[in-house]
C-alpha cells in the first residue's frame, strides 16, 4: 500500500515539474527583423546553440542579473559557440528586448 502511494506521488511530482518550470516567455512587441515579432525564434537558437555547453537556467540567471548579453555571446563564440549572421541578428534584439532600460554602450 504504501509503495503505491510513493509511486503515485512520483508520478504527480514528475508531471507537474514540466508545469511549474515552464515560463511563458516576455511579451515583445517591437523584435525589429523577427518575423511577427517571433521571440520563439530566440529560444529556438539558445536551445539549439547555447544549450549544448551549458542550462538555458544560466542564461536566464545572467539575463535576471541584467549582465550584458551581447558581451557573453561574443565571450561563447570565442570559446566555440558556432552562430550565422541570422542568429546573430535575432539573438541580439532578444537580448536587447530582456534589458530595454540597459543603456547601450
């Protein structure tokens, strides 16, 4: 009886850690080139690229932190992280949208 409860509870706690982690993304209304203002494209290239090396967590730990982002990018791509130009373009105004009071430097 009791091993059912501890696996029932397993289950309940494993279905609902996917909720309560998942985060519905900022709103953005002005993404520049993005397409429809498609912040999904973003999260797209930092799950494809960023996340090989390291937790999309620690990108949203330094985007909390209000680190500058474009200074990391550039920081991962001297250490490997591959990016075209399209990236590039929509990882920037990304950043720029987590941060839109940050002065640019």
């Amino acid at each position: 009886m009791k091993m059912g409860i501890a696996v029932t509870l397993a289950s309940i706690v494993m279905i609902f850690t996917h909720v309560w982690a998942a985060e519905t993304p900022q709103a953005v209304t002005n993404m520049g080139n993005v397409r429809g203002g498609d912040i999904q494209a973003a999260h797209a290239i930092i799950t494809k690229k960023c996340t090989l090396c390291h937790s999309d967590k620690l990108i949203d730990i330094a985007l909390r932190a209000n680190k500058d982002m474009l200074k990391i990018q550039q920081a991962m791509e001297k250490k490997g992280a591959r990016l075209n130009v399209h990236e590039r373009e929509v990882l920037g105004i990304y950043w720029k949208s987590q941060n839109p009071l940050k002065s640019a430097k």
